[in-house]
C-alpha cells in the first residue's frame, strides 16, 4: 500500500510523497538533501523509538517524513536565522551543511515527535525500496563533504514474528537493547514479571509423562516458574544429606509439605465477575491444569493438601497425574450437591498410612451446622532408611480442611473448626495421652489475627458476646443496626464436642456391655399383675383370649434388680470459652519485613489478603488436668524452610490471581519440617 498523496503532490517510485513546493525556496541539492536526510533520521529514530507497531510479520516497518512535519521543522529553522544562511548563495555546499546540522540538532531534541495518526502499512516491494535507497553509493555524509560518522552501538531490531496462541494474547517480549534507556525502580518481582531475558537456545521440549492426557503449553518463560514472580525459599537449618536425614544434634527425618487452593472451575465459573480481569484462555481448564501439574512437579513435596478440587476433574486427571507422580491420594467431596471437596496425598515411599479420617461437619436438624464443608485427617508413619538400623519416628497427624467462606457466620465457623480440632485429637492421642506431631492446612477463610486464628494459635478464645462477623476479621459490618451475636454455649451438647474441643467419648468411655434379656429374666414377667389384667377393646375370641391367666400359687412377684450402673455423665460447659490443647503455630508471619507490606496469599476482587495456612505443633502439650507435667518432648517437629509469599503490589504487578503462571485465585504455600529419629 502506498502512501496517500498529498494536497498538490504525486507519489514518488520510493513510495513517499513529493515537496514541490520546498524546492524553489531552497533549491533542487538542498531538497534532495533533506529527503535523503528526512528519510535516515526518520528511520534511526523509530528504531529508537520503544513504541513500535507490530504489522503483519513485522515488529516494526520504517516509516517516511511527513510533508506537514518537514515544512513544520524548515519553518521552525527559518525562524532560528535562515536568513543568514540563504544570503551567502555561493556557499552551496556550506548552505546544506548548515541546514543539515541545524535540522539534526531539531530532530534530536524531539525524538518523540512521530505522526502517530497514519494508519498506513507497508508493502514488500516499499520495504526492498527502502532497503536500496539507504544502500545508495554516494552516502548522506559524503554528499555533503564530510566524514562518514562512527557508528553507533545501539538496540537492533528485527523481523520477529509474532506467536498467535491464545496463550500468548497477553505477552509481550522487549527487545534487550531497550532497557539500557530506561531505569526500573520497581520490586525486582516487578522486574523478572515485566522485561523478558535474552533468549535462549532453543531446546527439545521435554516429554509429557502423562499418557492419555493432553498437554496445553504454559506461556514461554525463560526462566523459571519460581523466578518469575520471585518467591524465595527462606532456609532455616543446614542442608540435608542425600538420605534426607541431618546431622547436627540427632539425625532427622526431613518432608515438605504443599497447601494450595486449587480455584474449582465449577466454583469459577458460579463466580465468574471476580475475574472480569483475566484473559478467558488462561481461566480454560486444560491450561490451568498443565501449569498446577508444572507447579507439583517443580516443588515435589512429600505431601500435598489440595482445597477446592472438583470431584470429576480429580478421578479423571489429577488423581491418575499424581499417582504417576508417585503419590497415594484421598479425596473427600462436600456433602450435599457440592461438586467438590480436600485431597491429601502423599508419597508412600517417604510414609506409611496408619488411618485416614474423613470429617463432615453437616449436622442434620442442627442450625448451626447445616453447611457443606468439609476436612480430611491422615495419621502416616514415617519411613526411616534402613541404613540408619534400629530408629523409629513419631507418627504424624496431618489435617486438611475448607472451612465455611461467608464472613457473616463466625459462629458457623468456630463449630466446624471444634469438629476437626477433636478429630485431630482423636486420630493423634497415643496410648498415654499425648499427641503425636500434627500439621493443619487449609484455608480457613479468616485473617490473621482474627479470634478464629488466635483460638487455633493461643489455644483459646472467650467468644461470649461477640458479633459473629468479628470472627474471621473478612469485613467489617459494624455500621450495621442488626448483628448476630455469639451466645453460649455455642453449640448443643448433643453434638458430642466439649468446649476442650475433644469427642465426648474420648473423656468418657461410654459402657461396652448392655442388659441382656435372657428366657429366665422374661419369665419373671408372665403373672404380673398388668400380665392378668385384660387389654381394653381385646376382640373376644374362643379359645383365644376368652380364658383369664390363672397364677400359680406358688408364683411370687420377683423384685427385679435396680439397673446399679452409674447413668452416662453430663461433661461439664465453660460458660462463653472455647479451648484446645494442641499448641499449633504459624509457619508464615504474615509479614514481609523487606518490603514493609503484609503477606497475601488470595486477591479477591482486587484486595490482597491471607486466608490460607499452614499451622504445626511446635511445642509440647500438657494434661488438661495435671500442668505440672509435660506429656511430649519439645523439639520433635521443626521448621526447616519455607516458600515465601508475595506482596499485594506484586501481584497487582502481574494481573492479579489467577495470571498467565499462576493458575488459581490463591498462592501455594510450601514448608519443610523435621522431626527427631530416636533410637527404640
């Protein structure tokens, strides 16, 4: 396509519009001067330039002058003294020096002046005649007398065809040589998310190992997943061995462990406005897939706790992916209609299953609890490496759960937390009464500091009196005339939970035996009086019931034992408190020190916060009745390390959750911990 003419011009063979009328003004050498002159600073600005047009194969097309633009500059040089110039005619060569140098001082000092209202594309046939008049033999500089100028090193550009994938809609690659000319004072996050490295060799892409499932291409990255959005592993002890044992004080046996909302697409898309602001194809489930698959196989945790994964999409993909990965799952769906659910998967050849538990905290007639949610705990022994000879580890409780999202109903949320706190000290009291290590993950749907958090941190919380919306601190609805306030105690004693947050039968073993009603105790019932007494509206009947039982005379009314078992006892309700003896800690703080923001693990419409956690036992519990004496050893889990989060501005740097690598709504959150190997 060529370039429309303009008012009182014809078009060029190069493709660029004539100036008829700057020639009598100037002369035909001076003219010709210009366009050559017009027509390489032209080019060697927009190669300046860092907004490029992408047209058709092209990241960029050069562009020739303006009419407008070229009588604009010569007006403007006029006025600067052209006078001056044009009276020293016999001067012809100093003549087009002087407007040279005076047209480039101009261009220099306006880079960014572009006439950026052309639509106008360029031609194969406009870029081969571009190409050749640039390649003429007399050269700008030589035509004028002087020097070739040095060439200057700068960013060179080329043809770089664009990739067309829905997957590549939002990306955009800069060249290298661009970011010499512009500092970035952002987060080094910010950096290694916005500006793309210098390319690599390409190499084979590596085998998909999953048979029998399709694999969508995650978005080209140079550099890893990890790095991308720059989460740092925050190390807390030495290295391990290659056995996965240290030597420091004890030998250790050392795991991961991985938490993460995986974002339900039935869920996504019941709630489809909180993500106006991703690309539709990064929000398809077979790319979202692909990139959690990726995120699994790059942290290779020793267990996994998955929150929000759909039933279907689990036996049909994740279930048989991680298997091939080397885990063993469980999966426990929602009650009700609920299309999903928690998982729990480990890796048999680092533990052991002693007993899995599901919990669902639907209560049928119960108010309080008519919810759908659910949790799943896992008692695993770990398995020591036989070189080590004769040791032995403490088994470990590991608790997974999604507790009730709506920030009204905190009343709601601290019965079903008391309902997976007891079957955790169910599945993890040992024989003489203490707990074995415990590790809680999921997400809680409460922030920090919140009374849900401090009850599960501190061990209890005084709810009496409090409004309901307070408890998981999501939002703030103290402007509101109406509040539900929490009552005690907070739940029946018909739920079987005491405000210790333990089963009933944990405290009170109900009675194992029962009456038994043999021939000889019923006997003793034949000749009672209420036996020889005729039923009212007894239909008469001959032989039948037309005959009075005649006691013998020897009968004697037996007085029957009185039942001298102790009735099941009442245990006994705290008035307004609630209270566990677990001891579990944060394994994050909720703060990043070097950047002076709060952490953030979800963005919900927008605002960053944290609802999901890792909590673990790190100290010693004691006997509810005796505090005098502690039950476990201090030390026998400890933090190792820990993925770090990001910040709130991060994550707006990246488009928010989910982005184009990060493929859920939430953060994963990933610790490592070691627990003591003791010699029998």
């Amino acid at each position: 396509m060529m370039y429309p003419a303009g008012p009182g011009s014809g078009d060029s063979p190069e493709g660029f519009p004539e100036q008829p009328r700057l020639q009598p003004q100037i002369g035909n050498h001076t003219a010709q001067t210009l366009d050559a002159f017009f027509t390489c600073r032209k080019n060697a600005l927009l190669a300046k330039s860092s907004s490029t047009q992408v047209e058709g194969d092209f990241a960029m097309a050069p562009r020739g002058p303006d009419q407008e633009e070229c009588e604009g500059l010569l007006q403007q040089w006029r006025e600067e003294g052209s006078s001056q110039v044009l009276s020293t005619s016999s001067e012809g060569p100093l003549v087009d020096k002087g407007l040279a140098q005076s047209s480039l001082a101009l261009l220099m000092d306006n880079p960014g002046e572009q006439d950026a209202a052309s639509e106008d594309k360029w031609s194969s046939r406009q870029l081969s005649d571009l190409r050749a008049a640039e390649n003429l033999e007399e050269p700008f500089p030589e035509v004028l007398g002087e020097e070739p100028l040095p060439e200057v090193e700068g960013p060179m550009w080329a043809a770089v065809p664009m990739q067309t994938g829905p997957q590549y809609a939002d990306c955009a690659v800069l060249p290298m040589g661009a970011l010499a000319a512009e500092q970035w004072e952002e987060d080094p996050a910010v950096v290694a998310w916005s500006i793309a490295p210098e390319p690599l060799p390409q190499e084979e892409a590596p085998i998909w190992p999953f048979d029998g499932l399709g694999q969508l291409q995650p978005p080209p990255m140079e550099i890893p997943y990890h790095e991308i959005l720059w989460r740092e592993w925050e190390d807390f002890s030495a290295q391990p061995d290659a056995q996965g044992l240290e030597a420091g004080d004890g030998p250790q046996f050392q795991f991961t462990v991985m938490s993460y909302n995986i974002l339900a697409q039935d869920l996504m898309q019941q709630s489809s406005e909180l993500y106006m602001h991703c690309h539709p194809d990064i929000l398809n489930w077979n790319y979202r897939f692909a990139n959690l698959m990726q995120e699994f196989q790059h942290w290779d945790p020793d267990i996994l706790c998955l929150q929000e994964v759909q039933e279907d999409h689990y036996w049909e993909q994740l279930e048989p992916s991680l298997r091939m990965m080397g885990f063993t799952c469980f999966y426990k769906r929602r009650t009700g209609c609920k299309t999903d659910g928690c998982a729990v998967c480990y890796k048999p050849t680092r533990f052991r299953l002693l007993c899995a538990s599901p919990v669902e905290y639907f209560r049928p007639g119960l108010e309080l609890l008519n919810r759908d949610n659910v949790g799943l705990v896992l008692l695993l022994q770990p398995l020591v490496p036989e070189g080590l000879g004769q040791v032995s580890v403490a088994p470990l409780c590991v608790a997974n759960t999604h507790v009730l999202y709506n920030p009204r109903r905190g009343d709601v949320k601290l019965a079903q937390m008391a309902i997976l706190l007891a079957e955790v000290d169910k599945v993890a009291r040992l024989s003489d009464g203490s707990h074995c290590p415990i590790i809680l993950c999921g997400d809680l749907n409460s922030v920090p500091d919140s009374p849900l958090y401090n009850f599960i941190r501190d061990g209890e919380l005084q709810y009496h009196g409090m409004p309901a919306w307070k408890v998981s601190g999501q939002e703030d609805f103290s402007h509101q005339l109406y509040q539900r306030k929490l009552q005690a105690p907070l739940w029946p004693s018909s739920l079987g939970v005491t405000d210790h947050c333990q089963y009933f039968s944990s405290c009170h073993p109900k009675r194992a035996e029962r009456l038994k009603y043999s021939r000889d105790f019923l006997l003793q019932f034949r000749f009672c009086d209420i036996a020889c007494q005729r039923p009212v509206g007894l239909v008469l009947m001959e032989g039948v019931t037309d005959t009075k039982p005649e006691r013998p005379a020897d009968w004697a009314p037996s007085v029957l034992e009185e039942d001298t078992l102790e009735p099941e006892p009442v245990f006994p309700r705290t008035v307004g408190t609630i209270q566990h003896c677990l001891h579990l800690t944060s394994v994050y703080t909720h703060f990043l020190p070097q950047h002076g923001r709060p952490e953030v693990t979800t963005m919900p419409l927008g605002l960053g916060t944290t609802v999901d956690y890792i909590f673990f036992s790190a100290e010693s519990c004691e006997n509810g009745n005796r505090t005098d004496r502690r039950l476990d050893q201090d030390g026998t889990l400890k933090l190792l390390g820990r993925l770090s989060l990001l910040s709130e501005e991060i994550l707006w740097a990246a488009n928010g959750l989910p982005n184009p690598f990060c493929s859920s709504d939430h953060l994963c959150l990933l610790a490592s911990f070691g627990m003591e190997v003791t010699a029998p």
